[in-house]
C-alpha cells in the first residue's frame, strides 16, 4: 500500500487534484467529507460542538451551521484549538477505519485539510502540496463559496503559511492558471511518479538510479529534512539517530542525485525487524548486508573489531528521490566512520577537492551501474580512511550530537 498526503490552503484547489486522482484509479481519503460526516446530526461530534460552543452553531433543522462555527472559531487561537481537539480525533478514527477496509497494494490519497498544521507529513512516503497565491484563493473563496472577503482572510490567516507547507511539500503543484491546467500536472505527477512509486512496492523494487555526477543541489538538504523526518517516524524508538550521510551532505560537492541516510540501531537483528516499517514509509529491502571492510590493523585510531561492517541497506521505490538508507550498529566502525566522512571532507578543503577528482575521474569511465561505479571507487577509501581518522585524532573529532 502507498499512502499519500495531499494538502494544500483553502481555496488552492486540492479536491481537484484529489478528484483527478480518483479517476486514476486512487482511492482518495478525503478530510473534508469525513469532517462533515463526523458532525452530522446525532454524532458524539456535533454534541461535543454545541457543548463547547453553544446552540448558536446549529441551524433550524438542527445541523450545523458552520458559517457559525467558522465565524466564533477562527476569530480566537483557543478557540480554534478547542474546535481542532474535538474533531480531529474523530475525524482521524474514520480515517483508519477507511484505510484498514482497502487493498494491500492500493494508492490512497489522504486529502487533509491541516495536514501541515497537524505535523503529519512524517507519517506518509508522498506528501503533495497544492498552493495558490492568497489573493487568488481570497477571490475563489468569495465568488464560488459564498465567502465575505474577512471571512476568506481569517480562514487563510489560521492555517499554514507557505513556508512552512514548502519545507514538507515533496511535490508542489502550483494552481495559478485554470482548472484543466491543474489536471493535467495530476495526471503526469500520477503517471510518471504515484504509480511508478506503487509498482516498485508491490514488487519490492527500488527505484532506478543512473551513476551520473550532478553539480551540487540547493534542496539537497531540505529533501533530506524531510527524509530524517520520515524515517524518524517510521523507526521511532529503534533507532538511537538519524543522519543525512554521503556526499550530498557535505556543501558544494558534487555527487550522484541520491539521498544518503544512516539509520542507527542497536544491532542488525533491530534492523532486520524494522523492514516492514521501512517498506511502509516507501523503502525497500535489498540483498547488500555489509559494507567493504577496510585494513583496520593499521589503523590503531579505529573504533571497534574485525567483522564489525555489517548493515542493512533500504533504498526508496519512489523514482523521483532515489535515497540509499543504511541501518547500521552504534558504534561499529562503518556506522562512525559514515559520520565521520561528511565532517572530514566539510572541514578540509585538500581532502574534498581530492575526492571530487576520484569522482569526476571514475564517472568519465562510464559504468553502467551505481554498484560499479561504488566499487571503482572503493580502494581510493581505504587510504581516505586512515586519513579521515588521523584527522579527528588531531581534532579530538566526536560524533555530532
């Protein structure tokens, strides 16, 4: 199963996009509809309203009436939060109930309104953003939802800010033109990512990776932000940290298009057991239990023993951000010499420039896979790893905290 997050402000657009994934064959979740559904005459929601809010927020007919709501809600942030606290929790009990009735390998599409506000990116493998300006959502709201402009602006004022919806949007899907434009950048997002991304989880496949060197990538760490974030959640107590490793770490470098993330446990048989997390978060198992051990006997500032280089490598089914996660032991020595790469190579200059040179000298040879091309680098680290150590020796180098 891929669960998806789709979310977007007021007035944005999200149900079109979420309409255009049904079509598709997704099966959307959607928020709204199970807010409503939650508050319906003769729930434990709308009696939990009227408690909390008076009998001012019911209509003739005894359903809510949520101009009303709306109008004593988002005008207090405690009010706000009171009315969040009632039917959020509803709300998320009919959403597992939904899900648990779906197919193993389904796509749903969890349409939530205040998923960013909720701080439920973490929880889903995709998270979509649907954004519009605020003056074209202020118009929207008021010419085809009956809106009084205060009301549209108080709406858009109480839910995210586009900042923060940027820093957990996985894809951004931008609404500024017209209705059939926004559907068809849903179609070519489902097509060439959403079901490529499912197949691979049916099939246990990770996504493909071509071992072509890319400039540095500004968003290379705010990707992998959310990809710490992801797997933060999905192995929660299990893992001791979680760090954003390899050369798409360290400043200026240039490297393949690939999240490198270190996942620390406590033993390989924690790593072992978490791969049905992992395969729900949207990565998937492959055959690589070790790394290449290196000559560790001549190394006397090396931490740990002789066949302390086991791991196990997951990698992401999604084509569009292929991420390497290596689950790897506290304190064995492939675990902290991992750590110790990216501040070595960050605070020395002569270092990061020799191992560009290894890196543009062994891509121009054109291997044909990224194993290969891993593998022709590999006996440049066994003299980078003494080196690397005798660096934090002089700099009385710690792990980060």
């Amino acid at each position: 199963m891929l669960r998806i997050g789709l979310t977007g402000g007021i007035g944005a657009g999200k149900s079109t996009v979420s309409a255009t994934f049904d079509e598709l064959g997704g099966i959307v979740v959607d928020g709204d509809v199970i807010a409503r559904e939650v508050v319906e005459p003769g729930t434990e929601g709308l009696a939990k309203l009227v408690e909390a809010f008076g009998e001012g927020i019911l209509a003739e007919d005894g359903t809510l009436n949520r101009p009303a709501l709306a109008a004593i809600a988002f005008s207090d942030e405690e009010k706000r939060k009171t009315l969040n606290g009632i039917v959020h929790p509803l709300v998320g009990q009919r959403r597992s109930e939904l899900i648990a009735a779906a197919a193993d390998d389904a796509v749903i599409i969890e349409d939530i309104p205040l998923l960013v506000e909720s701080h439920m990116a973490p929880f889903f493998p995709l998270v979509i953003i649907v954004h519009a300006d605020e003056e074209v959502r202020v118009k929207r709201l008021i010419e085809h939802r009956g809106f009084t402009e205060d009301d549209a602006r108080a709406r858009i004022a109480a839910q995210a800010t586009e900042a923060d919806r940027r820093a957990v949007a996985d894809v951004w899907l931008d609404n500024a033109g017209t209705a059939d434009q926004l559907k068809a950048a849903a179609r070519t997002l489902w097509n060439d990512r959403i079901e490529p991304f499912a197949d691979n989880l049916r099939a246990g496949r990770p996504a493909p990776t071509e071992p072509r060197l890319v400039p540095p990538d500004p968003e290379w760490p705010a990707q992998a932000e959310r990809i710490l974030a992801r797997l933060r959640t999905a192995c929660g107590h299990h893992a001791s940290r979680v760090d954003h490793i390899g050369s798409t770490a360290v400043p200026g470098l240039d490297a393949k298009d690939v999240i490198d993330v270190q996942v620390t446990v406590a033993s390989l048989d924690v790593a072992d057991d978490l791969a049905d997390a992992l395969l729900g978060a949207g990565y998937v198992r492959t055959e690589i239990t070790e790394d290449v051990a290196k000559d560790i006997a001549k190394d006397t500032a090396k931490p740990g023993v002789d066949g302390q280089w086991g791991k196990r490598l997951y990698c992401s089914a999604d084509p569009g951000r292929p991420t390497n996660v290596h689950v790897r032991v506290d304190g064995w020595p492939n675990q902290r010499f991992a750590l110790l790469f990216v501040d070595w190579l960050t605070a020395e200059p002569a270092a990061r420039a020799d191992y560009l040179e290894l890196k543009r000298r062994v891509a121009a040879e054109g291997h044909a896979t990224t194993g290969d091309y891993a593998d022709a680098k590999e006996p440049w680290f066994a003299d980078a790893y003494r080196r690397a150590w005798a660096w934090a020796d002089a700099t009385g180098w710690q792990p980060p905290q």
